[in-house]
C-alpha cells in the first residue's frame, strides 16, 4: 500500500505563541514568528493499511526497535488521523512511525516537527501531492499544535492571528536570506512538567496578559524589520524581551507555571558576558528550561564553546537556519 516519508523540522520561536482565542483549532490570541531549523527534525512514515486494520502508530528507536508512544501523544496523533480522513474524504487507516532527530529525552519542543511531519507524511500517503503549501498549514495547525503550522515552511515564517482559514504559516523570507545559527544549551532533560497545551489554558489567568498584547504588535514590527533587514542588533533585543514576557505570563498564570530551573539563568548569565565581551548572541526560551542562543555564523564557535563550559550545560546542540520539510527515504519501516 501507499507508504510516504517525510523529514519536518523544529522551528524556535522570536515571537512566542502563547494563549489561544480557540485552543481546539489553535487559534492564537498573538501573531507569531519564528526560524525553522535544520537538524531538529522528525521522520514521519505514514503507510495506508487494508480496510479492516486500526490505526497503528509507533515510535521508531535509533536502534531500528519499535514502541508505543505515551498515552496523551497516541491520542492527539490519532485524532489528527481522524481529521486527516475527513480532509481528504477517505475511510482507510494508517501505519504510523515517527523517529526525532534530536535526543527525545532533551525536553525540546518536538510536537511542532511531529505534527507537521504527521500532517505531511499522511496528506502524501492519500496521494494529495499537488495540494497548496498554505492548506498544508493550515491543517498541520489544526492538530492542537499550533506550532507546527510554522514548521511546513523553511526558513523565516509568520503565522498571523486572523480568521481560521487564513491563520496559518505563511514564509517571510527564504533559509538562504540570512544565515542565523541557535545554539541549544540543555540544561535540563526529560519532558518539561506542564504541557504547552496547558500553558495556552492558564495564560488566560494571568493578569499581565492584557499588557503582552497591547505591547506585541510593536515587537513584531521590530522582529519583521529585523528580519527583513538581517539586522541582529534590531532582532536580539527583541526576541530577549519575548522570552521574558511568555515566561512572565507563564509564572503569573494560576496555577504557576514554573518552567526556568537555575540552569536556565546560569545561560542567560552567559550569554550577557559573551555580549559584553563583543559576541553578538541573543537568548530565547520556549516552554521549557532549555536556552536557544540566536546568533551569526562567525559567533557561533565563541557561543558554543562558551555554552559548553558552563557545568549547567549538559551538552549543545547546534543548529541553522533550514529549508523545511522534505519527502525522504529510507521509510522507517
Ligand atoms: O504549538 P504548541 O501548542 O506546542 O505551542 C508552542 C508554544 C511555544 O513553543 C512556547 C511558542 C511557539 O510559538 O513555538
């Protein structure tokens, strides 16, 4: 039966999402942006299967083993399934394999590589190949991790808070329109201890959310120049401001959401000494405790090296900005 695979990366935030107008469609409160990776990425096989099977979805292990994912990760990928068949009209089931590239126990933001992977790997495995990038979006949306919306498309992405149709990804500018690299500094491993999912439901309750929103349009505009005009010095700042913001909404929400451990500020410590010392490098934090260090080509050995001193850090990965998803081979199974 028709089998496809598909390599979608992670991307990293400089404009967060964080609260949602509508948490089943992801429809976010905020226009966000952000910087798809390279290496980050998820393999996704997606196999359609006899009628008569039910769905099968697996993780793939480095070692070529197989397992069952956890609970609340099988449903969410099922109920994209779901949706899935509905889109395209159809009735079979699939086979599922996703393998990440990255070390899974490294708590980084794997669910917006999945589902784009997900999204694409079964839209291929339909036969829908000639379908717009932007529908292709909008669904990888549509699977609860709004995120991943932003990872269908390579290098610079805005995903703008209008109406469901047109909420979506949509490129800003190409991998090849400037060469920004994030150093990851894992501090911390395992999966981080409140959902995202949940960091949307809570953000609600904080009351400096109505603040984040009346001062974003203003950072985005300076996110989009920067952008625009590969300035790091426009961009840095920027992007620092963000993460404090989301984790201040986070900290404030109720319950607390507490997702920095003091690894993360032994970084952020760092990353402010190797500015003072002339290396340009810009920190910023998804919903988790690790650090994205944001910076040029030519910083990025000094940032590296100096990440990996920290005894906070527990290992680096370094990464670049990518040109998205890609159909690939071998299958995973
Ligand atoms: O797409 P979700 O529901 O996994 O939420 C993503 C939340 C952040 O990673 C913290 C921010 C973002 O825009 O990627």
């Amino acid at each position: 039966m028709s089998k496809t695979t598909v390599d979608a990366p992670a991307n990293i935030a400089f404009i967060k999402y964080w609260g949602a107008k509508d948490l089943d469609r992801a429809l976010p409160l905020n226009t966000s942006i952000s910087m798809t990776l390279e290496s980050c990425c998820t393999r996704c096989t997606a196999e359609l299967l006899d009628s008569g099977h039910a769905d099968e979805v697996w993780i793939s292990e480095p070692d070529g083993g197989f397992r069952r994912p956890p609970h609340e990760f099988e449903d969410r990928v099922r109920a994209h399934l779901d949706r899935m068949r509905r889109w395209a009209g159809r009735q079979e089931t699939f086979r599922i394999a996703t393998r990440n590239s990255f070390p899974s126990a490294a708590g980084l933001a794997s669910s917006a590589s999945g589902f784009a992977a997900l999204t694409l790997a079964t839209a291929g495995a339909l036969g829908k190949d000639d379908v717009p990038t932007d529908e292709l979006a909008r669904l990888a949306r549509e699977s609860g991790s709004g995120s991943a919306s932003r990872s269908v498309l390579g290098g610079f992405v805005e995903w703008p808070a209008i109406d469901a149709e047109r909420s979506h990804g949509v490129e800003l500018a190409e991998a090849d329109h400037w060469d920004l690299r994030d150093v990851i500094a894992v501090v911390e491993i395992g999966p981080k201890a409140v959902s995202s999912l949940e960091g949307h439901r809570r953000a609600h309750t904080s009351p400096y959310l109505p603040k984040r929103l009346e001062i974003l349009p203003e950072r985005i505009d300076r996110v989009r120049r920067a952008i625009a005009e590969r300035d790091l010095a426009l961009l840095g700042p920027a992007i620092e401001e963000e993460a404090v913001d989301l984790h201040i909404i986070a900290m404030s929400s109720h319950p607390p959401i507490f997702y920095w451990s003091p690894g993360t500020v032994g970084v952020l410590r760092a990353v402010r000494e190797l500015r003072q010392e002339g290396v340009h490098a810009y920190a910023t934090i998804d919903a988790g405790a690790n650090v994205h260090v944001i910076c040029e080509a030519e910083a990025e050995d000094d940032v590296a090296s100096r990440l990996e001193s920290l005894p906070v850090v527990g290992f680096v990965i370094r990464d670049s900005v990518g040109p998205g998803p890609e159909r690939t081979s071998p299958h995973l199974f």
